[in-house]
C-alpha cells in the first residue's frame, strides 16, 4: 500500500479480510522472488534434473544386465 490509506480501511472497503489481504501479498512476494532467483539458480535445477535422468539410465542398464545374468546362470544349473 502506498500509505495514504491503511490495509485496514482497503479491506473493510472491498469485503476482505486482513489475513486474506496478506496471505495474497506473500504469496505475490514469493512467487517474485521466484522469478528474480535468475538463471543460476534454474541452471542449478536444470543440472540436478540432468543428473537424476543420467542415474535413472544407469539403473535401467544395471537392472537389464542383472537380468540377463540371471538368465544367465539359471542355463547354467
């Protein structure tokens, strides 16, 4: 608010409640500081992301060679 009139007066004049007002202004201030946080912090996120799809391919190559294995040994027996 820009301080000629108070939360208090604003709200009672549009049918809100305090708590509602500022719940809307720190959802509005988070999701700024979101979209301020810059490419460094999305490329962090963007790296993690890369890293969890490498691990994914990693196990789907170690659960295929398990089971070749196991196919394996059981011509074996």
């Amino acid at each position: 608010m820009r301080g000629d009139r108070s939360v208090r007066d604003v709200c009672r004049e549009h049918g809100i409640a305090e708590t509602l007002y500022y719940g809307w202004r720190d959802r509005i201030l988070e999701a700024g500081r979101g979209a301020l946080a810059g490419k460094e912090e999305r490329s962090g996120e963007r790296e993690l992301r890369r890293k969890v799809a490498e691990l994914e391919r990693a196990l789907g190559r170690k659960t295929y060679e398990l089971e070749i294995a196991g196919k394996a040994l059981g011509t074996w027996q």
